[in-house]
C-alpha cells in the first residue's frame, strides 16, 4: 500500500521534508496558508545542500477541508499555532491516521491526544538548518535526518513504512524507542541555542567562542540533562560534550527561535521553556536557569 | 577637630557628597581627572532636587601627588578602578587617614585591605539617584542617604565627627553595624537592576511593569538573600518585599550598570556579581540565576 502523506504546515520543515517526499513520487498533499496562490502558480522551491529541487505542479490546498483524508499527517506548524490543530486536522482524518509533529518542545503530543484521543499520534524531532527564504522556497543548509517516535495507538507498521519513504527519499531516518528520551535529548541543544541567541541577539559561533557565555551554555545542557533524569529520560552526562562539539563544528548558525525573533514571528517560548520547566518542577527539580532564560524570553516577546 | 576630607572620583557619587560637604563649608579637596581644567574655571555644579548649588572656587586637583594629606579620604570611583587606588591614595594618608569606599559590591575593602594592612577603612553605602551630565555638573534626582560601616581599625569616633558633618550639610546618614549585612543588602538591589537593566536594555519601571520579569527580579532578590544567609549575614525575608514596593514607587531608572553601559564605560561585573556569587559558593549556596546575570553580562561586556 502506498502511503498518501498531508503536510500541515509547509514551511521550513514540511516544506523541505515533503518536498523531499513528493521529490521522490509519493502522493503528497500540501497544505499553504498566505503562499497558496504563489505555490499554485510557480510550485515548491527546494534548494538543497544534497540538490536543488521544484514540486511543480504540486497539490497544494488552501484549506484541509479540500484535501483527501490521508494516511499520514506531517504537522511542520510552529507549536505557538498548536491550538489551531483540533479545527485543522479533522478533515484529514481516518481512525487510523497517523499525526505526526515535526516540532521542537515537549507536551505537544499530549495536549493534542487531549483533543484528539483515539488518533494515533507520534513525534519526530528533525536534526535540519533549513529555512523559508521566499514565497514558497525553502533553503536547505545542512544535516537533514528525522527521528520519530510513536505517542499514542500502535503505530509500529506504519512507521517502518515512512521510514522506506523517507529513506528513498534521501532523509536519514531513525526510529526512537523513546518518544520522551528523544524530546527530551533535543532540548539539551535547543535550550541553550535557541533562547540564547535571541536574549543575547548573537548566534551560537559568538556564544561559543565567548567563555562565559560557553559555560552558561554548559550549565543549560547539564539543566537538561538533571531534568530529564527525573522526568524518566536517562541521558549520559557525554552528551552534553557530544552537542558541545557537534556546535563547534557547525557554521554560524541562528536557531528556529532567532529566526522568529528576528522575522517577527511568535517564539516557540513554552514548547521549549515553560513546559519542560514545569514537567521538571513537577518531579521535583528546579530549572533555574532554563527558568530564568523563559522569563527573559518572556519580557523580550511582550516589548517586541 | 575640623576634618578634612579628600574626594577620589568626583563623579555621580563623590561630586554630589563632595560637593554638600564644601557647601556646608568643610575643608574638602576634589581630584579630578578629564573634567580638571573645566572644574578649575567653572567649578562644581550640582543640580538637586534638594536645592542647586556650585563650588566655586573650589579645591581642585589633578594629582594626589599635589593634594594635602586628609583625615578622610572618600572614594566615588567606580569600583572597575580600584586597582589603581594603592598608587593613588598614598600621598592623601596618615597613619589614621579613614578611607571609605562609596561603591557598590563585595569584597572591595578586603582588597584594599591586603594592600594597606594598617590603614583604617570603612565603606558606604549611596541611597541616591545622580548622575553626571556633563564636565563637573552633577545631576541629583532622588534620594541621597548614605550608610556607612567600619571594615578595619578603630574608627568610631571619626565616623561620628562624619556622620555630624553630613548631617550639617543635609545628607541622611546611618551608621551600620556590620558593614557585611550592609554590603549584602545593598546587593538585594543592585544584583537584579543593574544587571537586567543592561542585559534586557530596559529600565526599573518595565522590569516590574512585565509579569515574566517581576518574577525574575523577585527570584534574583531571594537568591540574594539565601546567599546573605549563609555568609553570616541574616536579612529578613520582608526585605523583598520592602525592595519591591520601593521600586515599584520610584521614578522610572537607570541603575548605575545601565548608564555605564550605555556611556562605554566598564560595568562592575566583578563587585557586584562575580565576588557575591563566588563568596557563596565557598559557603556553599550556590547563585545560579544572578550567575547566570554575570555570564550574560560578561559576554554583553566582551561585545560592546
């Protein structure tokens, strides 16, 4: 069976990882919001580190009320727009529909499975510099794997399907075993990086190369890790000197959350802060300084 | 006994309490240092809301090396020049010259100590808002109390012989019993605006005005005073509250860090941050937010 894939959200992420799929002839369905018209016209523009591409024509649909139910839906939606999520989907939606968030934050599975609890769902974590350059042109800079973990139904089969698709389509992609161990990991990098490069409107090479700001990075990684330790996600101390290096090495990079800030779009503030804050507080650690970067981020976004 | 006092650093803080002290016709001497040829024409002009006033003649000197030995010396520095006072002070001292640093911060009179064992010192502690606004003119827009404790040496009876002249001259002045509870106390201020101000580019009025940041400041206040407590210095919890409500009162502010900053000149990283949060640690609380206020700063500081 051939799987037929939504993409909500078809920006950066879905606009990149459907493109890929659709690149590769699976039966893609797009959804666009303000670049409907533009896309119809002139179709999805990838230019990629691993081959420049064009989805054209293209299924594009300015309404999930006009798309085919699907098998799978790939939300690529920044999470700040999450709440749209029960009024979107529905009309995409067999009782066997896999929903999938490609997005950065932790409780976002939850509170979708609030709304929507017989829907198998699952998470996925993309490991990608991409960004949208233009009416629908994505710019594909570096690395590129997704990582998926299930939520909610038994969604082992249909994973391993995705996978052979994403996999011919040129996207490494691996299966977690932890939905919450993976969220989690993400967020060793994703702390630090994303709220810092915006309260301190820098990227992360400068946060590096300064000593003080590399040890605050340090101190927020070892943050998460404490966290997570209480929240059931084990992450070994090493990792922390994995994303260390793994920083050093990548170019001059401005996280998801400084492109909002700067294109003065809302920030992911409480996926990635207050969540994991409270998650942790609830299990009886105290993310001070997570905490006190989400407050920082907080004051920032009301005066922006 | 007419004291004679000599004012190191006729800025904000030693112009404006320099300046009362010749007003009420002490015998002071001012070093200056750009402002000298200026200050020697023009004299000393200070706008207060307490009522404007300018020294004129005034006891004007570019070098402690041509000033008079005094029997107090005050030093209205800035606490990021302190390396330069055991070459500047010598020629002002007696064996019982007091010297009192008028500085915010920890750990400044033990340095001075190390490096004048035998000479008294005690350090103050301004309750003002001034300003200088251009070559010896002083702005003082609010407040102006001072308190002072004894560091080294038997200075009881010439803080008195001070406490007298200031009041003469119209400056409220305490005299504290433990000038390390003074000193911690004055950091339940200082530790959250100064150092929010610059690294949020905000003032007094927004950081209290913006729930995320009241709670920031509140955080950072209790910090302080968990790490007071374990450094022998006990300060009451209501304390918090008595600072808030005082803030919440003032006229919109720039702390001192924040027109530093915004002049090019160099924060008090060090006195104010570095010196509370190591002292701390080596009684053994650790200041993980107002650690983290120090390593933004310094990264703000390394990019200015």
């Amino acid at each position: 069976m051939n799987l037929k894939y939504a993409i909500v959200g078809t920006g950066a992420i879905g606009g990149y990882y459907g493109g890929r799929l659709a690149n590769s002839d699976k039966d893609v369905h797009f959804l666009f919001n303000t670049e409907y018209e533009h896309v119809n016209q002139n179709g999805l523009r990838v230019d990629s580190v691993k081959g420049d591409f064009v989805i054209n024509p293209i299924n594009a649909y300015h309404s999930t009320a006009d798309m085919p139910k699907c098998d799978v839906v790939l939300v690529g939606l920044k999470s700040t727009q999450n709440h749209l999520l029960p009024q979107i989907l529905p009309p995409l939606l067999k009782p066997d529909t896999l929903v999938v968030l490609i997005q950065n934050g932790l409780g976002l599975e939850g509170k979708l499975a609030a709304a929507l609890p017989n829907q198998p769902i699952a998470g996925a974590a993309a490991f990608i510099c991409s960004s949208r350059v233009g009416q629908g042109h994505i710019r594909h800079a570096d690395y590129g794997a997704l990582n998926i973990g299930t939520y909610q139904g038994d969604n082992q089969n249909i994973i391993t399907q995705i996978k052979n698709d994403f996999e011919r389509a040129g996207v490494p992609f691996t299966i977690a075993s932890d939905l919450n161990e993976m969220r989690w990991r993400k967020l060793v990098w994703n702390i630090p990086y994303n709220g810092l490069t915006v309260a301190l409107n820098t990227s992360t090479d400068k946060l590096m190369s300064t000593p003080s700001t590399r040890a605050l990075v340090t101190d927020l990684m070892n943050e998460v890790v404490d966290a997570a330790s209480v929240c059931d996600a084990i992450i070994e101390r090493e990792f922390v000197d994995k994303m260390l290096a793994m920083t050093d090495r990548m170019t001059p990079y401005s996280p998801s959350m400084k492109l909002d800030f700067d294109n003065h779009r809302p920030m992911e503030i409480e996926a990635i802060y207050t969540n994991p804050v409270k998650t942790a507080l609830t299990a009886g650690y105290h993310m001070r300084k997570t905490e006190m970067l989400e407050q920082e981020l907080r004051f920032i976004a009301s005066r922006h």
